[in-house]
C-alpha cells in the first residue's frame, strides 16, 4: 500500500494499541497453563498472531518436531526456541523478511555446551536435544528476548536452574515485564543479584485472567506529534507500568526545551524512530547513543532513520552506534520515502510528515500491521490527511 500524505497537524485524543510486549507474554504462559485463561484487551497484530498461531501448534501438534512460522517477529522465535526445547525436545523454525538473519548466537553457545543440536540453513533453524536444569550463562547486552526465552522454559524442567549474565543486561524492564507476566500465571523467578536469575525447576502455569495493557512503545508516536506541534490527549496507558518505553514521558520533557541532549538508547531501542522525529525541527542537537543493536531490526534502522527522516529535509547523521540529529527550522517534504518493510520506519515519516511543507509520498505502508494495525485509521480521525494510490 502506498500512500501520500498531505501536511497536516492531528489533534483529539487517542488510545494507543494494547502492549505487543505485554501480549506475548501473557499469550505464552495461557497457553503453558492450558485452558481456562482469558487475556482481555488483546490486539491481534501479526506479531501477535505469530505467536497465537506457534503456541498452537505447540501445544497441539502431534509431531515431535514440529514447524514453527514465527512471520517477522523477533519475540516469539527467541521466547519460543527454548520452550520447545523443554516440551518437545525441539523445533524447526522460520520466519520472514529479516527474522532469520537477527542473532541467534547466545542460544548456540549455550546449545554447543549443553550438547543440544542445531542447525541454520535455508532460512530454517532446527534445534534438537534435551534441555536439562543447570546453569545457564548467556551475555546480556544483545538483547533480554534470550533470557526471556529461558525464563519461560527453565521453570518446566525437573529440577531448578540459573541464568547467570556475562555482562550488564540491557533493557532490564523486558525481563522485568516476563518475571511480572510469569507471577501472574503462578510461576516464580527472581534475581538473585544484578547478574543472576534463580529459576526454581518443577512448577506448573495456572490459568490466570489479565488485561494487556495499553502500549508506551507506540505512543511514543503521538507524542512526537506532540512534540511537533500536533494537539492531542493520549488515553488508555499504565502510569506505573513495567514497560521500559514508558521513559518516552521523561524524553518529552527533555527534548521540550532548546539545546543539545543526549539520550542513551541501551533500554530503550525502540523508541530511536519517534525520538528522532521528536528532534528534527527543535534547536540543537539530539545525540541518541547506544544504539547499534538498531541494525538488527526489521530493518538498518540507523540507515533507514537516517534516509527517511534526511528525505524530508532533516539534517541527520549516522554514526557506527549512534544517531545526531540537528535541528532545522523546516521540512520540505515533497519526497517520496520507502518505509523499508519497517512498521517504525512507517510510523515516524508519517508523525514528521505533519509538518513538511509539501506532501510526502510513502511506499509500502502497510507494514504497520505488524504491530499497529489501526495506526492509519487513527492517523485519519487524529485529522491526518492521506491518499491511497498505486506505482512510484
């Protein structure tokens, strides 16, 4: 789908979409815990629906190795690898776009030492072995979906396990946000220290009823309109939230005023496109630091923020882990900007977009429904003026 988008400020008040995050993990453990569950407040986005779909054939397929299509999503290929490890001795699995290019690298060295098998050809990853209670030692400065992963597998096995970091895990709040959603369906874990998960082996999910709650990561977006200018009430999130793109609020403030910020992305990755929307047209310069793991996205996202955004008329430089934005006083627009299959990407042209002084062409917006499905719906009540149309 492409679409042009005309220059145009939002306003009204908008509820952003249940938490993807939050999503999965509830999905996840319900489905451990069999029938009886109800998660209300659930967006079916195709990430979500990714894992719907494999947690499915995870509980009911009657193939030892079954194959798992995890579509684009990073989440459910690295929770779910383990726990098939632990349910079914293995899996098979294999995705779209970038998915089976993103580092799997912690999962294999912790396969080579517990003698699991594993193999990744063809766009396919087999894994195959017995998973056994022990110690787990895995880095975790590339990214907390590993230790998530064997947060939901160790507590199946017999006896009691631990994850012992090699280094300072990043985003911190994901793994927070797992041992939360793993409290709720009655199973325990807890850090032992900075470094160290105690996983207590033997224990059984129970059905559980939760609400999802609204997603910090995609109002991040319309608070870049904000920021933009736009005048517009964001409804429907948790204050107290354990989601960790909840410090969207404090970088709102920061980058209210004029002057250079800096802002170090190591817990919050997902937040580089909406942020560097957020800077293009204040004074002064925006350095968003720590953000290599942003290469290893559905798309470079550091070349891809860097072309998008410098298409409108934003003056921004890529660095080898890291973006500096200069503010400008206008963007031209009057452009025609791919979204690079990148539902972010798509996202923040169309928030920059508000305040081009021409309109913006933008190719292959429908990727949005990996995990905002209605985002042009609200886009167009928020006021937001856009043009479906066919070619280049």
């Amino acid at each position: 789908m492409n679409l042009t988008i005309m220059p145009a400020l939002l306003s009204g008040t908008v509820t952003p979409p249940p938490s993807k995050s939050q999503a999965h993990r509830y999905l996840i453990a319900a489905a451990l815990a069999g029938e009886g569950s109800v998660i209300e407040n659930l967006a079916d986005s195709q990430d979500i629906q990714a894992t719907r779909w494999c947690m499915k054939t995870m509980m009911t397929s009657g193939r030892r190795i079954a194959e798992f299509n995890c579509l684009e999503s990073g989440s459910t290929l690295r929770f779910l690898i383990p726990i098939a490890l632990a349910l079914r001795g293995g899996g098979r699995f294999t995705g779209h776009g970038r998915l089976m290019e993103r580092p799997q690298q912690p999962y294999f060295d912790l396969f080579d030492e517990k003698g699991i098998r594993y193999e990744l050809k063809n766009g396919f990853l087999t894994v195959e072995g017995q998973l056994t209670p022990g110690a787990f030692r895995l880095p975790g400065n590339v990214s907390s979906q590993f230790v998530t992963g064997l947060l939901y597998a160790l507590p199946l096995l017999a006896g009691d396990s631990r994850i012992v970091l090699t280094t300072d895990l990043e985003s911190r709040s994901y793994v927070d946000m797992t041992l939360e959603a793993l409290s709720a369906f009655g199973v325990t874990a807890a850090w032992e220290d900075s470094r160290t998960l105690a996983v207590p082996g033997g224990q059984s999910y129970i059905p559980a009823t939760v609400r999802v709650e609204g997603d910090w990561s995609q109002a991040a977006f319309w608070f870049a309109a904000i920021s933009l200018g736009s005048r517009l009430e964001i409804e429907g999130l948790q204050q107290l939230s354990a989601q960790g793109d909840r410090v969207i609020r404090d970088h709102f403030v920061r980058l209210t005023p004029p002057g250079d910020v800096d802002i170090d992305l190591s817990g919050c990755p997902d937040l580089a496109p909406p942020l560097a929307a957020m800077a293009v047209l204040r004074r002064g310069d925006t350095r968003l630091l720590n953000a290599g793991r942003l290469r290893l996205k559905e798309s470079d996202r550091l070349t891809s923020i860097t072309a998008a955004l410098g298409a409108l008329g934003a003056s921004i430089e890529e660095q080898p882990d890291s973006l500096i934005v200069h503010g400008v006083e206008t963007l031209a627009g009057g452009c025609t900007v791919d979204c690079w299959n990148d539902h972010r990407i798509a996202m923040m042209t169309a928030i920059a977009a508000t305040r081009c002084e021409k309109p913006v062409a933008l190719l292959g917006a429908e990727c949005v429904a990996k995990s905002y499905p209605d985002f042009w719906r609200d886009y167009q009540m928020l006021g937001g003026e856009i043009r479906e149309h066919t070619g280049k």
